[in-house]
C-alpha cells in the first residue's frame, strides 16, 4: 500500500503540469487586456501606474516566458502567482474562499447519499412495481432538467413566492447559513440524485440474483439482513465508484451554481476572473479543483480495499 500511494503521489507532478499547461494556454488564447478589463476607463491608475504594473507582473514578457516562470515557481515554490486583480496571492484568494466551496459540495454530495441509497435499493426490491416507476421516472427527469434552470425555478418558489428561504449570498448566523446553504445544495444535488438512483438501483438488481443471496433467504435469514450484510456491500463496489467519479461533475456544476446564488466560493471566483482574464486566478482555480479531484480518487481506491478484501489481496 505504502508503494501505491508513492506511485500515485509521483503521478501528480506530470497531471499538474500538463493542467498547468492546458489551462494556461486556453485562458490566454481569450483576447483581452487584463488591465483595461479591470480598471477600464477609470482614472485609479493612470498610464504610467499601468505600464508599471503590467511590468511588475509579467504581462509584458513573451507567452513562453511567462509559461516557464508559472511553472517553475509552481513546482519549486509552491507559488501559483499575484492575482492581477486584487494583486495578492493567488493561494489566499483560493483558500479564503475554499472552505464555502467545500461546504457545498459536502452538502450536495450528502443529500445524494441521503436520497439515492434508500430510493434506489427500495426501487430494486420493489422491482416492477408502481415504487419502481415513480422512482425511476423521478430518476429520469432528475437527469434531463438543466441545474440551472431548475435553481432558478427553486428561486421563484422558495424565494420570491413563498419567501421561506434567501435567493443568494451567505448567511451570518448558523441558521441563516443553514437556509442560504439548502437551495444551492438542492439544485446542484439534482442531477447526481437521478444518476446515483438508477446506479443503485442496478447494482442491486445484479447481486440480488446470485446463489449466495437466495442461499442467505433459504436459511430464513430476515429480509434486512440479506439486503444489508449480504447483498449491499457486494453491491457497493460500483456505487462507490458512481459517488467518487461524480465528484468532479460536482465540481463543476459548482462553478455555475456559485455565480447563479451568488455564493462566495472559488467557483464564482473562477468566473469572475475568467471575465477579467485574471490568469493566475483562474489557472490557480483549475489546479486546486484538480487536487481535490485526484485526492478523491485516491481515498476511493483505498476504501475498495476494505470494502472487498479481495482487492486487497491483489
């Protein structure tokens, strides 16, 4: 394991190069100078203070050297950079916003699990019955609704007709973040809801038509017990694999949910700097995501190994 973990590990250097690189060469192919879109036609910097700042961060240097010094302090330093914005570094804008990016992808993910699991393993036992087709076709409709439509559809309800919850921001206290936090959480939950149901509901379909589960009813074992210690875990494998590989669809979906609820994340910070052409931030953005994708991935693969000792022993 230990062997595993350092390959996996030493494969992070050339993923985080190459999207260094695609990311870098993509944001700058945008035309756009980054200052004129910044401050414009505003008179806090005059020419000179333009052409200054222009030189102190760089932006005057061929593409190529830019390029290199990105990357070389990246892996040398652990520096991704001054955001041309805010000029300040990159790492503290990310990190300062991360901890709200984390806390709703965390909910998002937590009402998928809550959601899928029971209504998909009920859909399986309940095969062909009327629970099944409702389920199923709830499943569907999950997945053919665009998010962001249907969180602007949650707006107007909750927000505007109703007024039980707020529409955008973050709210202070615990409760108030609590309400700002469920309608982004809902919408961008959608989706996976529909594909983890039906994923679910496969798996368990699979493994409930194998020997060792009939052999388990025979025995008179009660219905519970061959649902959640024989046929579950068994099942688990690829479900697993469905949460864990879906986790980057999230994060992406964040990008857009942020910027629509006006939630303070990296994901409405990325979009703002895409528009800026604030490269450092964005490119900064793309990395961190990366990582955490990557990080997710691994504590999947380890979770195989104690879930099924047979991967274990391979």
């Amino acid at each position: 394991m230990k062997v595993y973990l350092l390959r996996r590990l030493l494969l992070l250097i050339p993923i985080v190069v190459g999207v260094a690189t695609i990311t870098f060469i993509m944001i700058h192919s945008i035309p756009g100078d980054p200052l004129e879109l910044i401050y414009g036609q505003s008179k806090m910097l005059s020419m000179e203070e333009r052409e200054r700042l222009s030189e102190k961060l760089g932006l005057n240097d061929p593409l190529l050297e830019q390029y290199a010094r990105y990357i070389y302090n990246l892996l040398f330093k652990g520096d991704m950079g001054m955001s041309i914005a805010t000029r300040t570094a990159v790492s503290y804008e990310i990190f300062e916003r991360l901890p709200d990016t984390l806390m709703l992808a965390a909910s998002s993910m937590f009402l998928v699990i809550l959601i899928s699991l029971p209504t998909g393993i009920i859909s399986a036992i309940k095969r062909g019955t009327i629970i099944d087709n409702i389920a199923m076709s709830g499943a569907l409709i999950g997945v053919s609704m665009p998010a962001f439509w249907f969180g602007i559809m949650l707006m107007l309800v909750f927000g505007l007709y109703l007024d039980w919850l707020p529409t955008g921001g973050q709210g202070k206290g615990f409760v108030e973040l609590v309400k700002s936090l469920i309608l982004p959480s809902v919408t961008l939950s959608l989706i996976l809801v529909g594909l983890l149901t039906r994923m679910v509901r496969s798996s368990m379909l699979e493994v409930l038509n194998q020997d060792y589960v009939r052999t388990a009813r025979s025995k008179g074992l009660k219905e519970w017990i061959v649902i959640f210690k024989h046929s579950l875990p068994n099942a688990f494998i690829p479900i697993l694999t469905v949460i864990s590989g879906q986790f980057a669809s999230l994060l992406g979906g964040v990008v857009i949910i942020e910027s629509v609820f006006s939630w303070p994340g990296i994901g409405r910070l990325a979009v703002n700097s895409i528009f800026r052409r604030d490269y450092q931030i964005v490119t900064g953005v793309v990395l961190i995501f990366t990582a955490i994708v990557i990080t997710i991935n691994l504590i999947t693969d380890i979770l195989y190994s104690f879930i099924d000792p047979r991967i274990r022993l391979q």
